[in-house]
C-alpha cells in the first residue's frame, strides 16, 4: 500500500513537465478528438515516431477521467509499480522491492508520461518469466515471455526485443561457463526451439499493427 500511494498519490499535482510528455499526451488527446485509435496524429498529421501502445492506454485513461495530466502519467506510474512488485520475493525481494521503490531515477521516470517506464516493465517481466520458465519448463510462462515482448514492441519498438534476447544469450553463456558443456547444450538445445517459436507470431502481428496504423503509400 506504500508503494501505490508513493507512486500514484501525485501524478495529478503538476503540469506537464517535459517536452515529449506534452507531444505524448497532445497524440492521445487527438485520438479521443478524432475518434482514429489506430493511426496516431500530432498536430492533425499522422505521427509515426513511436509506437501506439502508451497512446491507447493515456486516451482510454482521458475517456475515463477526462483532459487532465496525470491521464497521461497512469502507465508509468502503473509499470513503476509493477517493477517494484517484480522485484518482491522473499527476504532479499523484499529488500530489492523497497532500494527499487525509493531509487529517485525510479520515481522520477514513473511520475512523467513517457515511454521508457513502461518499456522498462516489459523488459524486466520478460526476463522474469523467461528465468521462471527455464527452471520449470511450464509453457504458461514462455507465453507470458512472448506476450511482454510484444507489449514492449508496442511500446518502443525493436528494443524491446534486442535487450531481452540479448541478456538471456548472455545468461546462457554463462551457463555454459559454470556447468559441464554437454549438458548445458542439452538443456538450452531443447530450450530454444521452443523460445524461437514465438518469435514468427509475434512479428506477423507487430507487421499488422504497423500496416493498419499506414494510411497509404505517401507513408513510404
């Protein structure tokens, strides 16, 4: 409870304080003008910059409540929390969960309307949910793996995918480093098929998303 009132009690108290929160919250603004939730507008031109995930999440927050700033500070102050929540396990997750929860970058980047928060949640749940995946081998987790990739292509892009893989090759050869060789290939060999299954989906469907959002060959 200490960690929601200290990251949602005051989203609402101050203007808008930084120049791509502004742009940020005048795209969602124009989407509930408009009515058009899929191809984003800044200034009544089509705005391809960033993808559209925090866009739809600040316009249903202005359907809700209304033109105000903190709608545009929901999904950060949300993903902060959710950091926080990921990081809580047991004695020593519960003191990461509180050195997270009172970081200042922490705080300061969940009390403004920008992407990066929200990219940082994805990235982290990715992590998470792979980590508890390669111990259990449960498939839940492995789709949670793909579902918080996409959120976070939807959010900022190729990144999101870059970090995760990248980190997790990392993991792996230090696996490799620690372990006997031959079953540590056996593990990863029979991981990594099933990893790499849903990255095709999973492309497929970001490809659609930026198609439909394209409203005609002037986009190219």
């Amino acid at each position: 409870f200490a960690a929601v009132f200290l990251y949602l009690a005051h989203i609402g108290s101050y203007h808008l304080i930084e120049l791509d929160e502004g742009r940020y919250h005048r795209v969602a603004m124009e989407m509930v003008l408009s009515g058009d939730y899929i191809t984003p507008h800044f200034d009544y031109m089509p705005y391809f910059e960033k993808p559209i995930f925090q866009y739809w999440i600040t316009a249903l927050s202005m359907e809700l409540f209304g033109f105000r700033e903190f709608t545009g500070r929901v999904l950060p102050a949300l993903s902060g929390l959710g950091n926080v929540l990921l990081a809580f396990n047991r004695r020593t997750g519960v003191m990461a969960a509180v050195i997270l929860a009172t970081s200042a970058l922490q705080l300061i980047v969940a009390s403004i309307g920008v992407l990066d928060m929200a990219l940082t949640f994805f990235i982290d749940a990715c992590l998470v949910t792979f980590y508890v995946f390669e111990r259990t081998e449960n498939k839940k987790y492995l789709l949670l793996f793909y579902a918080f990739m996409g959120f976070g292509m939807l959010t900022k892009g190729l990144i999101s995918i870059v970090f995760p893989c990248g980190i997790i090759i990392w993991y792996a050869s230090g696996i490799l480093t620690f372990f006997t060789f031959s079953s540590s290939v056996n593990t990863f060999s029979a991981l990594l098929p099933r990893c790499m299954n849903g990255f095709i989906p999973g492309i497929i469907s970001c490809r659609s998303c930026w198609l439909a959002r394209c409203p005609g060959p002037g986009f190219y």
